[in-house]
C-alpha cells in the first residue's frame, strides 16, 4: 500500500474518530466546538509537519536525481569549448 492511501486512511479515520466523539460528546455546545477547534488545529498542525517533511525528501530526490542525469549528460555529450 502507498504512503498516500496510508496517510489518507489515517486522515479518514481521525475525522471519523472527531465525527464520532462529537456525536457522543456529553459537554456543551460551545465546550464542544472548542474541543473540535484544538483537534483540529491539532491535526492541521500533525498534518502540515508531515507533509513539510515529505517536500523535503522529496526534494532531496529531486536534487540527486538532478546531480546523476548531470553527471550521465557529461559523460556522454563531449563538453563545449
């Protein structure tokens, strides 16, 4: 399985798990939106972190991928004078 489903499928089921928790939540209304507020920066905040490491390996890919077709293109072309 891909990083992306597995990511999406734990996305899925903390917003099923907010949804759920909501639903059976015994604390007033405002209490309640307050809670969901936090969980939700929470994740945004879990979310963002993960995602800003994921561009930064993905980058570094990026970088080496970019150095080896470098160093294939000059061992195959002859070098302008």
């Amino acid at each position: 399985m891909g990083e992306g489903k597995v990511l999406l499928g734990v996305v899925a089921g903390l917003a099923a798990g907010v949804a759920l928790g909501i639903m059976f939540a015994p604390d007033e209304g405002g209490k309640t939106r307050k809670k969901m507020q936090k969980q939700g920066e929470d994740m945004a905040h879990s979310l963002n972190g993960k995602m800003d490491k994921k561009f930064d390996e993905l980058k570094g890919s990026i970088s080496d991928l970019s150095k080896k077709v470098k160093a294939q293109k000059d061992a195959v072309l002859p070098k302008e004078s």
